[in-house]
C-alpha cells in the first residue's frame, strides 16, 4: 500500500517547465556558437580587456595629472565590462573573466621585467 501511494504521488505533481526567453539577435547568435568557439572568444577578450586595464594602470600611472583616472578606468573596466556584456549577451563570461586576471598580470609582471632590466627605481621619494 505505502509503494502505491508514493508512486501516485509522484506521478500527480506537475512538471513545471520555465518560459522561454525571448532573445534579440546577437543574443541568439551568441547563444548557438559552439562551446569551443565560445571559450576561445572569451578568452582572447578576456585578455585583450587585461592588457588594456594593465596600460591604462602603466601608461597613465606615470602622468601626475591623468594617473588617477588611468587607475579608475581600469578598475571600471576590470568589474563592470564583463558584467554589462555577460548582461547583454545573456551568455556566462566566467572564463573570459580568468583571461581578463591573467592578461593583467602578464603586463604587469612584464612592465616589472623591463623597469627591473632597465635599472628604473620603483619607488621614488617624492622630497
């Protein structure tokens, strides 16, 4: 008797299906690419917003007058870039955010490699 009512029980609770999204385009676009074909895109984004972020750190840091904002636009870039596109293209970013840090440290333990080879002090008093 218990295996009866268990097997009514199971066959009487509805299966609950989620509404489809509705896609524009370039979402549905995105959404048929490969696996493989979408990893590799997010990950040479991913690297190419690190090195940007690694220039702007690099590049601006070094003008007294710009250096803060160069600082600002790469942290804007580094947290709210993958969001907004992830939002957009309603597609996961979460490797493209790995090459996004790895492209980063790259530049700059590259931009350490040179400042070290070239004999340029890394700390400077500013008296």
């Amino acid at each position: 008797m218990p295996e009866q009512e268990q097997k009514n029980s199971i066959q009487e609770t509805p299966t609950v299906t989620p509404p489809q999204e509705e896609l524009d385009e370039l979402q549905t676009k995105v959404r048929n690419l490969p696996d493989a074909k979408w990893t590799l895109y997010q990950r040479i984004g991913g690297a190419v917003l690190g090195l940007l972020c690694g220039y702007l750190l690099t590049y601006f840091g070094s003008y007294e007058s710009v250096g803060m904002f160069g600082t600002i636009a790469a942290v804007v870039i580094a947290l709210f870039a993958p969001n907004l596109i992830e939002k957009r293209l309603k597609r996961s970013l979460q490797k493209g955010r790995v090459a996004l840090m790895i492209g980063l440290a790259a530049w700059m333990l590259a931009y350490l490699l040179i400042m070290l080879l070239s004999g340029t002090p890394m700390l400077v008093n500013p008296a």
